[in-house]
C-alpha cells in the first residue's frame, strides 16, 4: 500500500495515524494540507516525507499556473519555505525540497505550464529515485545478512515510510519474495508505537514472521542470545557518519554494542547530509507533551507533570557496525567513509 502517491490533481496520502486499525486516504491540495499531514504524522518516514513534500510543492502550485510568472515564482518559493517549516530531523525533506527549488528556477523563464509540468516531473523522478535506493539497499544488506536470522528493528522504516520496500525492511521484504526468511523483533516503539503499529501491519501482511516488544524487552532477548542482528533506518546521518532516527535507537545501539550484535543503520543517500558535520549538529525534533502523557487518548502520566519528548536520537558511528545505502555499505561509518561513498554518488 502506498503511503503517498500522485492523484494527478491532488496527492493521496495514506493516513498512518489511523493504522493499524483504519485505512483511510487523505486528498491534500493546499500546502497547508501537505505542512499538516507531515507535521501530524500522517505521512512520516524520511523519505515519504521527502516524496510527499515533493509532490505537495506540485499540487499547491496548480492554484498559480494561470497567474503571471512573477506571481508563480513567488508563490513556489514561498510553499518550498513554508513545507520546509514542517519538521526539522528528516534531510530528506530538505533535499527534496532544495530539488524542487531548482527546477522552478531552472524553468524561470518559461510559461507557467512547462514549469508546473516540470516541478511534477521532478516530485516523480524523486519518487522513483526512493523506490529505486530501497531496492538497492535491500539488495545490498541481504549480503550481510543469512537466512534463518533473527533480526531486530526499531520504529519503522518499511514501504510506509518510503516507497515500496523501505530501508531497514527492504530485506525483510525483498528476501521474502526470493525465499531468504527472517525473524523479526519490533520495537513497539514509544511513545508512538510506530514499530507495534506500523512495521508490525506491514511485515504481517507480507507474511514475515514477526513479533512485537515493548522497547525495554530488546536487552534481555540479546541477553539470551536471541537476536543476531539490529537493522534500522535513519532520518540524517552527518557528515562523519553519526545517524539520527526514532528515539530509542541509541539505547539499542548501545545494547548492540555491549552484547556484540552486529548494528546496520539502512538508508538512502538522500539521508545523508554532508552540511551537517556531527550527529550534534542535526536538529532534533521535539514534539507535544500529549504525546506521552496522553497517547492515543489515554491518561498515561498525571495531568500538569512535565513531559520531556524529543522526537528523535543520535547514535555516534562508532556503535555503527555498517551504514547500507543504495550506493553501497560503509563499514564502520566515518567521515572518510561517507566522503568515499558521496564521490560515487549519481544522484
Ligand atoms: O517520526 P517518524 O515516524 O517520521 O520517524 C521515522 C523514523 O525515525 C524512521 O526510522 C526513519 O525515518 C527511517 S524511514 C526509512
């Protein structure tokens, strides 16, 4: 099921607020729609965010296509800032964005049409390019990873959070289709059990044998040697390789480390943000109190007490085992790793 995809005069998004329960598609047409679908979470993913603001740029601008070019320009840049405002960890929206950006003023002097025309080639061609990163992921960590392994994963970077095959779980999925089977741990992931929700829905449905935790159970079933590999997805990874994703990673990463459980950070090159020199440089989100004291509208912490919800964690790239991307693995990430990496990049 796609998570986002081009209506032609809208984009559909797949609200994952409602999952597993409730399949329910959003029409969004304004940029407004697209700021608060990303900003409430119903599309999320570093790369779905990408694609969605992508294609959130194309839908918001068909309003201008009959104004003047002035008009236009001014317009696109305006949505482009306004989309980037929706949240700060993911690169992956900044890049998308910064893609958008260029070819509404590579085509600045062109007719309105041809720029729209090319601003919804350009929100594809970024489509394409995820789907394309996750099959070349998953291809790439199935030569790291043996049949029959028990892995574990935290949060959920499958086909909801990117397009297709996801990161981490590409695989999960893609060795399903080719008959190389996993076990699979989720994190239920708190406190928006984006794991027990979301990687659990997905994995099932392809008919992955998973299971679902609460975060604190991972220590001990690596204590009893239960898990043979951590794999997760990332929302920036910095310049010298440290990796931003959900909040809990670090702390898996750390039990990795001590129970000396390989730790595979997956995601696309567009998840790697060479502006950014140091995990302790990449913005972390931080998100409403309700989050955790009220989640899915249950009481869970005493009205008034306060409430500490950073969206996100960083993991140093020395608790990082391999960063799998579409261009390739880097083991042991570091600074000249990425470098070695970028300078093969195409895209
Ligand atoms: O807050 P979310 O649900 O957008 O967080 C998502 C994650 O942290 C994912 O692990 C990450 O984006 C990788 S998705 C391939």
């Amino acid at each position: 099921m796609k998570p986002v995809e081009w209506a032609e005069d809208h984009v559909k998004i797949l609200d994952q607020t409602l999952l597993p329960t409730e399949v329910k598609f959003l029409e969004i047409r304004t940029a407004q729609q697209m700021w608060d679908a990303i900003k409430m979470l119903c599309v999320r993913g570093a790369p779905a965010i990408g694609v969605a603001a992508g294609y959130g740029v194309a839908a918001a601008m068909q309003e201008y296509v009959d104004q003047s070019m002035e008009t236009y320009h001014r317009e696109l840049e305006k949505t482009i800032e306004y989309l980037a405002t929706s949240r700060p960890t993911a690169v992956n929206l900044f890049w998308a964005l910064e893609r958008m950006k260029e070819t509404g003023r590579s085509h600045r002097n062109d007719a309105n049409a041809a720029t729209q025309a090319a601003l919804e080639e350009q929100a594809k061609s970024i489509e394409k390019y995820e789907e394309n990163a996750c099959v070349a992921i998953g291809e790439h960590a199935l030569t790291l990873l043996k049949d029959g392994m028990t892995l574990l994963t935290h949060c959920n970077a499958g086909g909801l959070a990117t397009v297709r095959y996801g990161t981490a779980l590409a695989p999960m999925l893609l060795g399903k289709e080719r008959g190389v089977h996993f076990k699979v741990y989720a994190d239920e992931t708190r406190p928006l059990l984006q794991g027990a929700r979301l990687t659990a829905w997905e994995l099932q449905q392809a008919g992955v044998d998973v299971t679902v935790i609460t975060d604190n159970m991972a220590g001990m079933l690596m204590k009893q040697g239960k898990i043979d590999a951590v794999i997760v997805g990332c929302d920036r990874v910095a310049a010298n390789g440290d990796a931003a994703n959900k909040i809990g990673t670090y702390s898996v990463a750390v039990l990795a480390k001590h129970h000396q459980i390989p730790f595979y950070v997956a995601g696309p090159a567009s998840t790697i943000d060479v502006n950014t020199p140091t995990g302790a440089h990449i913005p972390i989100e931080e998100r409403g109190m309700e989050e955790v004291a009220c989640g899915f509208g249950k009481r869970t912490a005493p009205e008034g007490v306060k409430v500490y919800n950073p969206a996100f964690d960083v993991t140093p790239h020395d608790l990082i085992t391999a960063f799998i991307t579409d261009k390739g693995i880097v083991e042991k990430p570091d600074e000249a790793g990425i470098a070695k990496l970028l300078s093969c990049r195409t895209e």
